[in-house]
C-alpha cells in the first residue's frame, strides 16, 4: 500500500510538473516593438504626384495606437494597431478642420533606424501612395 502510495505521489508530481511546463510554453503575445513618441515625415501621393509633410504624435497601449498628427493644412486624430513589426493607422481629421478625407496607412516599423515606411490609401479617389516617418 506504502508503495502505491508513493507512486501515486511521484506520478502526481510529474504530472503536474508537466502542466507547468507547458503553461510556460504557450506563446506569448507580447508586442515587441513600440511607437510611442513624436514622428515627422512625408507623405506622397504617387498618382497625383504631390506631397506633404506630417508630425504624428503616437501613444501606444499593447497593440493599440493612438495620438494626434498635423499638417500644413488639416490636425486630426490617429487610430491604429501594431502587431511585430507591422503599423496600420488611420488618420481622422478633426471636424473644424473642414476635411473629411481618412487616410489608411501600412507601414513596417524599422527599430534600428527608427522609421516607418510603407503605402497608403484615401477615402478620396485618386489619393494614394508612400509614406516615411522618422522618430523624433
């Protein structure tokens, strides 16, 4: 009896050792990368041909964006996710600035040159292109 009692121990603590174990295992969703802080950078419409710079004040709270950006003619607010090194972004302008165009943006976080770059897209037709944001 003595016997099968410990046996029984034994097999328990392995046994649960191994749940540890492979709760320790899971993947972790962990955002590796941030946005957090200040950006300026351009913005060119390739099918139009023009472009305009942007300052883009960026909040993050695990995989969601937040923050404010301003241009030389529209302020709004901005909208996004992360996910690696992956940024989406929307920019909203703000009601009194008389715009109604949002602009989608998908860009690759660069750490080690502290850059987004990527396309974008508007509501408007005809308005679409590349972007480059460099860390403040």
């Amino acid at each position: 009896m003595k016997k099968t009692l410990a046996l029984f121990a034994v097999a328990t603590v392995l046994l649960l050792g191994s749940c540890s174990k492979k709760e320790n295992m899971k993947p972790q969703n962990k955002i590796a990368a941030t946005v957090v802080g200040s950006w300026k950078g351009s913005v060119n419409n390739t099918v139009e041909g023009t472009s305009y710079y942007i300052n883009v004040t960026l909040k993050q709270s695990a995989d969601s964006i937040s923050g404010v950006f301003l241009t030389y003619a529209v302020n709004g607010n901005v909208k996004g996710s992360i996910s690696a090194d992956s940024v989406f972004l929307t920019l909203i302008p703000a009601a009194s600035s008389g715009y109604d165009e949002v602009d989608t943006f998908k860009g690759i976080l660069n750490t080690a040159s502290d850059q987004i770059s990527g396309t974008f897209k508007s509501t408007v037709p005809g308005i679409s292109g590349t972007f480059n944001f460099k860390k403040e």
